[in-house]
C-alpha cells in the first residue's frame, strides 16, 4: 500500500516537472515576385524624388523654386487666355518746355510811345538763388521698402513701396500676394502685350489702394523725365516711378539731386536718383547686383539703367524709344 503510494507521488512529481507552453506553428516565407519587387522599388524611388523635388522647391535650390513658379504662372496665363482688348489709361507724351530766364532777372522796358516820357523801372527784384539741392522724401528707406517675392513681381511690390509711402498701408508679403492675384482687373493688351503688369495696370491698382492720380508720361529724353519726377516729388509729397530696364522693372525713386531747383529752373541738370529696386537684394544676369533701398544713383547708374522703353513682345507706338514715368499729380496730405 505504501508502496502504491510512493509510486502515485512520483508520477505526480514527474507531471509537475513538465513545462506547459503552446504549440509552436511554423511559418513558410511568402516569396516575392520579381515584377512585385520592381514596383515597390520603383514606387519609393517615386516618392524620395517628389521628397526632394519638394525641398528643393522650397529652398529654392539651383533655381527649382523660381522655375517651378514661372510654370505655374505659364499655366495660370493659358487658363486666363489672352489679356483684353480694353480701353485703359492713356501714355502722356511730355514736350520739354523751354529753357525760361533765370527768375528775378530785371525785364527789360518796352520803347515809351511817341511824345511820352520815358517809363521807369520799378524794383529789381531779389534773384533767387541758383543753388544745388538734395531731396529725399524719406529718412528711413527700409521701412518702407519691399523686395518681391517673384522674379516678377517687381510691379506688386513697387506698388506696396509707394503705397507705404503715401500712407497707404505698410508693405507685406500677404499684401504683395494679394495684388497680384488682382491684375486681371487692370490688365490690357494696350498696356502689356504678354498681359499681367504694365504701367497703366500700376496706376491703376494704385488708385484702387488709395494713391490716385497717377499718370504715365512719356519723355524724349532721360534728362527730361528725371527732370518731370523730380518736380512731381517736390511738389505732391509722393514718389515717382521709373520702368528702367527698357521698360522691364520698376524703381521707386523718393528723391534727387540736381544743380539747381527743378521746380523754379527749366534748365536745372539733375544729377541722380535715390532709388529703391525691388530686385535688391538678387543679382541679375544682365544688370548687375542691385542696391539696397535708398542709394543714390549717379548719373553714370542712371544712364545704365534708366533706358527707353523697348518690349520684345511687341510694338508700343506712345512709348517706344521714351523715358517712361509714373508720375504722381496729387499733393500728399
């Protein structure tokens, strides 16, 4: 009996002994087909590339940001369809005055009629002074300047500039994406033959933010149409702009220098802008590294970039070979 006893122990000894687990399944490896294989490749290669594209996209590297907003602008244009053939505001062409007598000088007397006295001469009046002046409307340039965000935005962001400066609201980037989507409402095939921004658009969208009465003069000469912006800034307060680059960008010029005042001397000579360029601070290809806002431009810079106005895409008969200004005609303030 104590025997059977021990044995029943025992084997209850040797159960308890064994490790309880769950049964173990055994997996067969699925094998890829080679077609499988290449298009799982070929679809991460896809997406790290769009990754990339991407980045360089934002970053703006090797000019992928720039192109890739140049096609958008392409495709936006075909959508669009040709600018409209559509009255807009007229290019006034400026004939130079001529060169009047330095004020102050005395007249001279007419003859005295026969059997009358002589007339004698009243008063010489005080000359004025032929003096060199140096007008700049601004005293802080950067606070008002605007670089653009687009190769070619120049004119959205020349109008924040202007705008700024007459106390229309201060420049920002939201403001400058803003105006551009707008330039189907002043676009005309008159005022740009590849459509979006010319100078009659500019005025235009001028007046709608508030600086009304600006108005495109055409001059014969360069010295006629520094001449022309720099009376229009002494007198209204405002800025003037210049389409430098044959016509292909804007710069806002707040003020000058000249060897007398162009406002009381037909004939004053003047001598350089103070200019601000959208471009800044990128390098053209063609023109050079443009300056930061407010530099004075010397005749010799004026010369290089302040040229006659000559489009590749067509003919402008009011504008072809002139100076090109938008002028302000209303006192500030």
């Amino acid at each position: 009996m104590n025997q059977d006893r021990a044995a029943r122990e025992r084997m209850r000894l040797e159960r308890a002994r064994i490790e309880r687990g769950y049964p173990r399944l055994r997996f067969e490896p699925r094998r890829r087909s080679r077609a499988a294989t290449v298009a799982a490749v070929v679809l991460a290669l896809g997406l790290l590339a769009g990754a990339l594209a991407a980045g360089a996209v934002a970053t703006n590297t090797l000019g992928a940001g720039e192109l890739f907003e140049r096609a958008i602008a392409k495709i936006e244009r075909f959508i669009a369809g040709p600018p409209p053939d559509r009255a807009t505001l007229p290019t006034v062409t400026v004939t130079p005055k001529p060169a009047s007598p330095s004020p102050g000088s005395t007249p001279s007397l007419p003859p005295p009629a026969s059997g009358q006295p002589p007339a004698s001469a009243g008063p010489t009046p005080t000359p004025i002074p032929r003096v060199k002046v140096d007008v700049d409307i601004l005293t802080d340039h950067e606070a008002v300047f605007a670089h653009e965000l687009r190769d070619d935005w120049c004119v959205p962001a020349g109008i924040e500039m202007v705008l700024a400066i007459t106390g229309n609201g201060a420049p920002t980037d939201a403001r400058q994406r803003e105006i551009a989507s707008r330039v189907r409402e002043w676009e005309s095939l008159a005022d740009s033959r590849n459509g979006e921004w010319g100078p009659a658009a500019m005025a235009l969208a001028l007046a709608e933010y508030g600086a009304k009465g600006y108005e495109i003069h055409a001059y014969e000469t360069r010295q006629d149409a520094l001449r022309g912006a720099s009376k229009s800034i002494t007198t209204t307060n405002s800025p003037a702009v210049l389409f430098a680059w044959r016509g292909a960008h804007t710069w806002v010029m707040s003020g000058y220098r000249a060897n007398a005042d162009p406002v009381v001397f037909d004939d004053a000579v003047i001598t350089g802008a103070y200019i601000l360029d959208p471009w800044y601070p990128w390098t053209s290809s063609i023109w050079g590294k443009s300056d930061s806002p407010g530099t004075f431009q010397n005749t010799a810079e004026m010369n290089r970039n302040f040229l006659e106005w000559k489009r590749p895409e067509g003919k402008y008969p009011d504008r072809d070979g002139k100076y090109i200004v938008l002028i302000p005609t209303i006192p500030l303030g």
